[in-house]
C-alpha cells in the first residue's frame, strides 16, 4: 500500500520553488513460508533553483524490513541526494548521495535472501 501526498511552492512568475512529499509504503513480502514486512514512511524535501530540481532531502523511516526474528533492514535519519535527470525515462530523480545524516543503517543480507531462497 502505497501513499503520496504532495504539496508544491511557486514563485510569482509560476516557477516551482519547492516540493515536498509525505510517503508512506506499508506492505508485505512472502516466499518459502516467510512474511517480511515492509513499512516506511518519509518525507522528502526538494529545493529548486529556476523551475529545476537540484537537491531532495529524505528525512524519516528511509526503509523498514522486519522479519521473523526482527530487523532485516532499517534505515533512519536524513539523506541528501542531487537530483539528475533520467534521459530514459525523462523524469528528475535521486542522484548522487550529497549528504548523510544520523543515519542508521542496518541490513542483514543473510536474512533476507534466507526468505527467498
């Protein structure tokens, strides 16, 4: 289950200025008899410079992973990313990692393929 809520600035000449998002991904994943859950929630800042998207910041529960036996993967805190444009898809996205900022970064890989392997 997937949730976006979007609120955008504009200058007086209609340019955007800012952006923010209010995500929220709950969800679960199954194989081999094992339910991971999935439950994320963040907020994403984007700043403009003339109408161009430049920088977001992710701030909040980044990724949420919960097994059987606990976390398989949680990341929380801040990320900030450059954004770039996608030529494939032609859509502006995260980049390059610009900052990082009490993050918390754990993820078990061994847990995690265990569950679909």
């Amino acid at each position: 289950d997937f949730t976006n809520d979007i609120t955008e600035w504009f200058d007086a000449d209609g340019n955007e200025t800012a952006l923010q998002l209010h995500q929220s991904s709950v969800g679960t994943l199954t194989g081999n008899g094992t339910t991971l859950r999935l439950n994320i929630h963040e907020t994403i800042f984007v700043d403009f410079v003339n109408g161009i998207p430049v920088s977001a910041k992710h701030v909040g529960v980044l990724d949420s992973i919960i097994g059987p036996d606990g976390p398989v993967f949680l990341r929380t805190g801040q990320a900030v990313f450059q954004v770039v444009l996608d030529p494939n898809s032609g859509f502006y996205v995260d980049g390059p990692v610009l900052a990082r900022h009490g993050l918390r970064d754990d993820f078990d890989p061994v847990a995690f393929c265990a569950a679909f392997s």
